[in-house]
C-alpha cells in the first residue's frame, strides 16, 4: 500500500520544476475526494440523513465522471473535482443551516487551492470562496447560529487562509531555489572549470543525442576532433599558466565559431577538443572546420597567448543512412586526428561514413 501511494502520488520522481507540488496536489485531490465521499456517502445512509446523502451520493457519481473525460481535458480532472467538492461543502452548510460542524470542511478546501494553484491564485479563489461561505453563514445568525458563533469561524478563517498563503509561499520560494540550485550543479558537472566549455561527461551523451537527431531529420552530422600541436613543447617553454591562457583563448575562439542552436564545443581533456555539428553537405562542414583551423593561426594576433599555435583536425561526416555507433564514431574521428597528425599537423583530415563504405581523405 505505501509503496502503491507513493508511485500515485509520483513521490519517488525527483523535484524538476515548481510545478512538482501541484502534480502532487492534483493526484491527492482525487484520490481523497472520491475517499471522502465514499465513507459520507456511506455515513449519511446508515444514519438516514436522507438529503445529504443523495447530495453526496450525487457529487460521487458526478467526480466518477471525471475518468470518461477525453485524454486533453483529463489534466483539469482535479481542478473539476476540487471545486465540485467546494461547491457540495457549501450545499452542505445550506442544508444544515450551518449546524454540526459543517462550514469547517472549507479550511480542507482553502489548503488544497491555494496548495494547487499557488499563494497567488490561490488566495483570489479562496477569499471569493470564503466570503460567500460567510454570507451563507451570516444569513443563519440568530437562527440556527449565535453572532459570537459566527465571529469565531471568520476569525479562524482568516487566520487559516493567511497561514495557508505564507506557507505555500514560503514552500514555492523553496522549491525555486532548490530546482536552481539543482540546475547550477548540472550544469557544472557538464562543464570543463578552465575553459568553461563541455566536458567529456556531456560529450558522450550529447554525441549520442546529434547522431539520433541528425537521423530522425536526414541530416549530415560533423564530428570534429582538434589538438593542439606541441602543446608539452608550449608548456615547457612559456609554463603552465601560459598553456592555460592558449587553452581559454582557443576555448573562447570555439564558443563563437558554434553559434548555432544544435553546435557544441567540448574540451575532452588536456589540449583535445571537439566540435558537434549539423551541416547540410561535407563542404560546408569542411568550410567551417577550416575557418576554424585559420582563425587559431591568427589568434595570437587578437590575445594575448606567448606564441602562435596551430591544431590538427580531424574530421567525421556522419551520413545518417549508415548505421554508426557513438563508440565507432569517436575512433573514426580519432583516426583522422592522428592521420592529419602523421601527413605535418596544422591541417583538416576528413572520414565520411557512406552507405556501404568509409572514405578517407586529406584536405591539406
């Protein structure tokens, strides 16, 4: 049973938006409204209260209605009942004059609109909620109600709907900072702390998601490996903090060459890097890889890095109509980055993965 509730009440799922409170509200709803008018129902009969039973009895039959609703309007099932239930608690009061505890139901329904809405909505529903309850209840004073009687419930009221509203208040600022603070900490595990680019983490998954894309959309998708050339010769002769400084420079040159919505730059760790990206054909993938390549020889003329570097490229063109695995796509593109390697560095080697063949080629 508790573990029943639990997956009803979507309580194992983790907090991902401010919206998980009223997801959680909304399966309450309908699980107590329909418990609750089942044992009044049930009470109202054994104990022969004839119209407050067919009233429930009605309100049952009325909330079980809510299952036949099409699947786009079923999302408003607990809004529906929520306020059905409001509307029985004051048909209820009407019946009874006021009598036998009756209007104390509302503060049941105070907490769950504001809890389902939020502390803004919520309070406008429920202050018109409670005020024609209060009209209802006024028209009983001196009848089936004393005066004192009457200013007992509106005080409780107000003091219950102002607590009401400061906690669900309080709870969503809460929830916010919790979701924001959950956010910034993914983030960072995505994120390389140097350069401030993806990490190796997100580069496998992301590489995962473009090849699944690129295949849903028949589109080529670029891989691209960069190294930089002599690195451990850089840092021997200008020292580490220097090598840092080509890092970020080269990191940042990355960030405004991907500029597109799907491209992403990575830094894989040490002086590799990578690009994702989707291209319409192999020579606007080539283009922009080689813009890449020219616009890192002159980056020494724009920052202030010690010396000229260069990188070796290697490049995957992935035709989406071969089936290719994440693994066999990051050894492809490896390949080519050793290949443009070996034929003198400072150079783009291109893999294209065809449909019944890979073509290897040296763009120099």
């Amino acid at each position: 049973m508790k573990n029943w509730l639990k997956r009803y009440l979507q309580l194992d799922k983790d907090i991902e938006s401010a919206d998980y409170l009223k997801k959680i509200t909304s399966k309450f709803i309908l699980l107590l409204a329909f418990i609750l008018l089942f044992f009044l129902v049930f009470a109202n009969f054994i104990y022969s209260n004839t119209a407050t039973f067919y009233l429930t009895f009605s309100l049952f039959l009325v909330m079980s209605g809510v299952f036949f609703l099409p699947s786009s309007l079923r999302k408003y099932a607990s809004h529906i009942v929520l306020h059905l239930l409001a509307l029985g608690v004051l048909m209820v009061v009407y019946l009874n004059r006021g009598q036998e505890y009756t209007p104390i139901w509302s503060f049941l329904y105070i907490l769950l609109v504001v809890s389902l809405y939020g502390h803004k909505a919520g309070l406008k529903i429920s202050i018109v909620y409670l005020m024609t309850l209060l009209v209802l209840l006024f028209s009983f004073t001196g009848i089936t109600l004393t005066m004192m009687e009457f200013v007992r419930f509106t005080m409780v009221s107000l003091f219950m709907l102002f607590f009401t509203y400061l906690v669900e208040m309080l709870i969503s600022r809460t929830l916010e900072k919790l979701i924001t603070a959950k956010n910034m900490l993914e983030k960072l595990t995505k994120m390389d702390a140097l350069t401030g680019l993806f990490n190796r983490r997100h580069f496998d998954e992301m590489l995962s998601q473009q090849m699944s894309s690129a295949n849903r959309g028949q589109e080529l998708l670029a891989l691209a490996i960069l190294d930089i050339d002599h690195f451990k010769k850089y840092n021997d002769s200008f020292g580490h903090p220097a090598g840092d400084i080509a890092l970020v420079a080269l990191a940042n040159l990355l960030k405004a060459q991907m500029r597109r919505g799907n491209d992403a730059a990575f830094r894989l760790g040490g002086e590799e890097f990578a690009l994702i990206y989707q291209v319409k054909n192999e020579e606007s993938a080539l283009k922009l890889i080689e813009g890449v390549r020219e616009a890192v020889e002159k980056l020494d003329q724009h920052c202030t890095i010690n010396q000229r570097i260069t990188v070796s490229v290697g490049l995957l063109l992935i035709n989406t109509t071969q089936g290719v695995s994440v693994k066999k796509a990051y050894e492809l593109a490896d390949q080519s980055l050793y290949q443009a390697k070996y034929f003198g560095r400072n150079r783009v080697v291109t893999t294209s993965i065809q449909a019944d063949n890979t073509k290897l080629s040296a763009c120099i």
